[in-house]
C-alpha cells in the first residue's frame, strides 16, 4: 500500500466531494440569482462612476458595456455580503465606504442620502388616474369570479372538453407572401377583420381577413418594425374611435416608437427616448398610455396624447424584449433576454413579483383574462403561467421544442375585460365564460401550438410554415389565428366552417 494513500477505505474519492461540489454549484446559481436582483444603471458612463467610486477599475481589456455592468452587478453583491451596506435599490452608502470621512456623521451622510429618483408631476398624475382606471375593473372581475365560482365542476370539465374538441379543427385556410423580408410581428384588430404585419424591412402592412389582400402601407421606420398593437376598441363601431385619430402604435429597430391613423399613411407622432431597438409595443386598456420595451435594457411608459414620456423604468440586466398589462391595468409585466420576467405595480412602481424559471431568454408574455396569471415563453421551449395572486409558478409547458417566439391568450368577449357578468342559459343557470380557456404559441420549430387552458395539454399543432415563425395571434371571437415568420408569408387558421371556438 502506498503510505501517502494511510488507511483510506477503498471507497472512490468523487463519492466523498459530490456534495461539496453540489453545494457549490448551488451556491453559484444563488449568487447569480441575487445579483441579477441587483438594480445597477444602464448608462455606461454612470456604471464607470460606480465602478471609480468602488475603487475599482473602471474597464478591463475586451470588456464590452454589458460584461461591465455584471462586473458591478457582482461587486455590489460581493459588498453586500461582506459590509450589507446596500440599500434595496442595490445604491452603495458611500458614506460607509469611503476612508476619508473627516467629521465621522456617517448618520447623517446615511439620512441625507437618496435612494430613489424622484418622479414628474406628469407620472404622478398618470399612476393616480391608472389606479382610478383600475380599481372600478378590479371589482367587476372579482364580482364576475365570485358568481362564475357557484358553476358545477362537472359543468365547467364538459365545457372545456367541448372547446378541446373544437380545437382540433382548426387548419390553414390561407397563405399570404407579405413582404420581401421576414414578418416580424402580427397583430389582428379588435374587430378581427384587419391584420397588422410589420416586417424587417420597417413597413407595416394592414391586410383584410380573410383574404389577406393588401389595405394599406405605413413607411415609417428605417428598421425592422417589433412591436404593433391596436388602441383598444379601435375598429369597433360601437367604441367612437375616429379613424383619423390614433388607432395604431409600432416599434422599430431604429428605437422610435409611432402612432398612426387609419386615414393617413404618415404617422401622427413619433415617441423617441430610445437608445436602442424597440422590440415590443402595447396600449394600456384605458388607451391613455402606451408601453414599450427596448434593447436599451429599459421599458417606458408614454402618454398618449401628450406623445410624451412620462416614465423610463429600469431593472432588467440586459435587453427587454417585451411588455403587457393586465386587464386592470393596474399592473405590467416585463421580460426580456436576462431570462427574467417582473410584475410591476403601476400604481406605485415597485417590482411584486420576480418571474424566475426560464434559462434562456423570454420572448413572449401576455395576461389571461382573469388578471392574475400570466404566461411567459421563452428561447428554452417552455410557457411558464404564473399567478399573482399566490406568487408562484403554475405550470411548465413545453410548448415549441426549438425556443418560444411569441404567444397570445384567447381573451373573448365574455370575460371579465367585457365588463359584463356572466352569461345564463334558459334555466337560469351560470353558463362558462370561453375567454381563457386556451392560447397560441409559436417559435423556432416553424410550428404554431394551441394548448388548452384547462390541463395545459396540445390540442393541435399547426403545420406549414417553411421557417422559423415569429409571430401569432388569435381574434376575440376565436374564428382566426394568424402566423408569421422568416419564411415572408402571414398565415390564417381556422376551422372549416370558419366559426369561432
């Protein structure tokens, strides 16, 4: 026997060290959870003065401004464990860390100290009226909840297996080239007779459904064009939205952000505050205030109106890639390609809740009728739905087996948005709402995915893009579901008789 080895068991050493290595790679993945945490700036020039009054250097050779800004996302952390001397905004108290205090009032350095950035009489006005907005819907969905909840189980499993079966139906009904450069992003109008389709080439297109013949060309940006979302009731007779008013809003890749009119081929306004590429853009449901996500690692808030910026939001280590509010509109939920998905109180700005569970960047978000779960999809193949209400995670879906592009909940017209209670049947009895009751995902694998609501299983996969698809979507009434991708051509699904679900 070797005298170096003694009288050690013939047990094999990777058995002993196992759990320290277990231990260590699961300490490594919270220390990265923690400083992910971590709210540091997003203007190089203001992470290089954190990093100088750090007394660290202020760039390492190869060093781009992301890997800097996780440089200071560690060191934070690194300062945090050892002194705690981080407030909650992740702001370091210089006071603690400088040597040269001459007078010794760290105290009163401490109190002195701001860690927040005061807000505009605008924004503060905007969060006051968002709460008004949001507090009357808030009732209403929790009255129609409460009389939805006297529903018979045995009621609701035969009307969900009903929609399922419906749901197999569903198959191409018609294709369209649409551009000569891929079709970054779809979006049917609330009357779901029109398709909005912004392509790479920074055009957008309104087609009809369901012949997607051309309607109307808006040349606005000189970039790929991101985000599109219809202002709420536009196209709908019954809403008075003029149509020489805003009906429109979209995201480019130059980083404007422009709202346009039916009647006119010009844009109305355009938002610039951007640095960098607008990936996503959304109305909030009063149509008073417009959101957009950006690879300048912020979200915005804009008034409409005023096409103002009343809020720049940070949080996010790298890009976001898209935005969505509730039904409310009392909250917004963000996501982007830190893998991390956050629930923001617009009434008050805080962070409520972390959507920590993808490993790869998220590339789609969007809220279920109900207000209070939401979905995220991202590059890992998975939908992840979220509630609120108990801060947890719900469900795991593996929705697209190449990495999810986008996804949209089925929100009808009988659900709480509609702001009226539940429907009866001839008897008298609550009969179950359809809004929610599925959604659509798209993604990597060229495939279009319906999945139920219910027990989050497939109910048909729809096939016939030649590429990657970007986008979808799907109408209020359920009768279309529209596609896009790198393949040019925006698709229409539906069932053979063409009616709704």
């Amino acid at each position: 026997m070797d005298p170096s080895r003694g009288s050690t068991p013939e047990t094999p050493f990777a058995t002993d060290v196992a759990p320290e290595k277990a231990n260590a790679i699961l300490s490594q993945f919270d220390r990265k959870r923690r400083a992910a945490g971590l709210i540091v700036p997003t203007d190089d020039i203001q992470v290089r003065f954190r990093l100088r009054e750090l007394k660290e250097p202020v760039t390492i050779f190869g060093e781009g401004k992301a890997e800097r800004r996780d440089r200071l996302r560690h060191l934070l952390l690194k300062k945090q464990d050892q002194n705690g001397d981080l407030d909650p905004d992740g702001d370091v108290h210089l006071s603690d860390a400088s040597d040269d205090d001459d007078d010794g009032n760290d105290k009163d350095n401490k109190d002195e100290e701001e860690f927040y950035t005061e807000g505009t009489d605008e924004l503060l006005n905007s969060r006051k009226d968002m709460a008004r907005y949001s507090l009357g819907r808030a009732q209403h969905r929790i009255n129609f909840q409460k009389v939805e909840s006297t529903i018979p189980l045995r009621t609701h499993v035969k009307h969900r297996t009903e929609i399922k079966q419906r749901l197999k139906g569903i198959d191409l009904f018609a294709s369209q080239v649409a551009a000569d450069r891929p079709v970054s992003i779809t979006r049917f109008a609330p009357n779901g007779e029109i398709v909005a389709a912004g392509n790479w080439g920074g055009t957008i297109k309104l087609l009809d459904v369901p012949n997607l013949e051309e309607k109307k060309v808006y040349r606005g940006h000189n970039d790929r064009v991101g985000g599109i979302s219809w202002f709420p009731g536009s196209t709908l007779p019954d809403q008075g939205v003029s149509p020489d008013s805003v009906n429109l809003a979209s995201g480019g890749g130059e980083g404007n952000v422009q709202l346009w009119s039916l009647n006119s081929e010009t844009p109305l306004s355009t938002l610039s505050g951007h640095s960098n590429r607008v990936c996503r853009v959304e109305f909030h449901p009063s149509g008073k205030y417009l959101a957009s996500a950006s690879y300048d690692t912020t979200w915005r808030l804009w008034d409409v109106n005023t096409s103002t910026e009343i809020l720049l939001q940070e949080g996010h280590s790298r890009e976001v890639y898209t935005v969505s509010f509730n039904g409310d509109g009392s909250l917004l939920a963000s996501g982007g390609l830190d893998s991390l998905g956050r629930i923001w109180d617009l009434r008050t700005g805080r962070t409520i809740m972390l959507l920590e569970g993808h490993v790869k960047d998220i590339y789609g978000l969007d809220w279920s009728p109900d207000g209070y779960r939401v979905l995220t999809g991202s590059g890992d193949g998975l939908a992840i739905c979220w509630d609120v209400r108990m801060v947890r995670e719900l469900a795991r879906i593996p929705a697209n087996s190449r990495g999810v592009t986008d996804l949209k909940w089925f929100k009808g017209t009988d659900g709480p948005a509609s702001m009226k209670m539940p429907a009866r049947d001839d008897q008298g009895e609550v009969v179950p709402k359809k809004s929610g009751t599925f959604f659509v995902s798209c993604g990597f694998d060229k495939n279009v995915t319906v999945f139920s609501a219910n027990d989050w299983a497939p109910c048909r996969t729809l096939s016939g893009h030649s590429a990657n698809v970007l986008s979808t979507d799907v109408t209020n009434d359920g009768r279309w579901i529209v596609s896009s991708g790198h393949d040019r051509t925006v698709k229409l699904w539906a069932r053979d008789d063409m009616e709704g679900i």
